[in-house]
C-alpha cells in the first residue's frame, strides 16, 4: 500500500511517496537526492517536541500515516549546531486585514 509523507522545513515541503515498510534512512536518502542534505545531517520529527525519528524505524512501526507532515532539521556545519525546528505560519486573512487599515 503506498502513500506519501510531507516534509517541512523552514518554508520548504516536499512530497515524499513512500510505503509503509520504508525506513526513516531511506526517507533521508530521498531528501539527500532532492535537497542535496547527506542523510547524517539531516534529522526528522513527527511532531515538534518530539524525540528524533530513529533511522532503522519503519514508517508503519512509528505509527506514521498516509499524509503525515515530519519536520526536518538539518546539521549546520559553519556554526556545528543543529537547527530548531521553525515552521512559519501563514498570516492570517483577518492579521493582513488589520496591517492594511493601520
């Protein structure tokens, strides 16, 4: 049964499609072909807050379903630090309403 996964970073998402039985590894490798990201420098989350997702975790072990937006952050080798996870949101209709009467 295939599906797909979202990966978000910073203001970036990709699509990934992917089976159930994929591993959090083969998901890296995919975003390295993408992203050009070697897969050590890359972590992925389900949810902000959460623990890494491990790389020899299959998707269907780990509980992600069809349509799951995972969080990617990457390894900043100029400061060697891993960045947050920071995922704007949009402004709202009624926010940009409001900058527009002041």
């Amino acid at each position: 049964m295939s599906m797909y996964v979202r990966i978000k970073q910073f203001k970036t998402t990709i699509f990934l499609h992917c089976d159930p039985i994929d591993t959090v590894l083969q998901l890296k490798e995919r975003i390295n072909q993408l992203l050009n990201i070697p897969e050590n420098h890359q972590r992925l989350y389900a949810a902000v807050g959460d623990d890494e997702l491990p790389n020899e975790g299959t998707l269907e072990d780990l509980k992600i379903e069809n349509d799951a937006v995972l969080y990617l952050t990457r390894f900043n080798e100029e400061s060697q630090t891993w960045e947050n996870i920071n995922i704007p949101q949009p402004a709202s209709e009624y926010e940009d309403q409001n900058e527009e009467e002041d």
